[in-house]
C-alpha cells in the first residue's frame, strides 16, 4: 500500500511540477515566456561571471524588467545581492543586454555589467 501511494504522489508532483521543489530558472514557470529565455540566459552568464560565489537574484524581477534596446537587443536590468550574509556581501546592480537569433531557442548574450550601489 504505501509503494502504491509512493507512486501516486510521484505521479502527482510530475504533473503539478511548480509545488514539487525548487524555484528560479529550473521551475515549472521558467523559461516560457521570451523575457524569461532572456533572463535565464542572463543569470546563467552570471553564473559564468561570479564562479564559486554565491548570490541571490530575483529571476521574475529580472525578467520583467526586459526592455527594447532598438537596435534588435533587449536590456534587462536588476539588483544582486553577492555573498549574501557573508562580510563580504556587496549589494549591486546587474544589467544583461540580449539578442534573440532565429534558430536558436536562447538568447545571446551580448553583454553584462555589474554595477555598484
């Protein structure tokens, strides 16, 4: 009986997804829109960018804030916290510059700055 509930529940979280564990960019949410392609691919380049730190950034935050650059770029912009709680913790500000390329399912990412408060 309780291999069969195991199942059930496992059966249920693959459906539902979103209330099954973690958050940010791996979510059920992530990545279904353009301006969260834009922001994963920014927060992964940041990634890239930070190594071994540990940071904490607001993706829905970073995704809404996806703007037109109008020369076939988007910029999205929104504030990091690196190192958070340690002593080294230094609040900034990250601004991702995108392009999107047909045939590709992420954006490029053209540019990334990260900015002092």
């Amino acid at each position: 009986m309780r291999l069969l509930a195991a199942f059930a529940s496992a059966a249920l979280c693959g459906s539902i997804l979103a209330g099954c564990g973690g958050s940010g960019a791996g979510g059920a949410a992530a990545g279904t829109t353009r301006n969260d392609l834009a922001a994963t691919a920014c927060e992964v380049y940041a990634k890239g960018q930070l190594g071994d730190k540990t940071y904490k950034l607001d993706h829905a935050a970073l995704a809404a804030s996806m703007k037109d650059a109008g020369d076939g770029a988007s910029r999205l912009s929104s504030p990091i916290t690196i190192e958070p709680g340690l002593s080294s913790e230094s609040k900034q500000s990250l601004e991702c510059s995108v392009r999107f390329v047909a045939g590709k399912d992420a954006p490029d990412v053209l540019s990334m700055q990260f900015i002092w408060q």
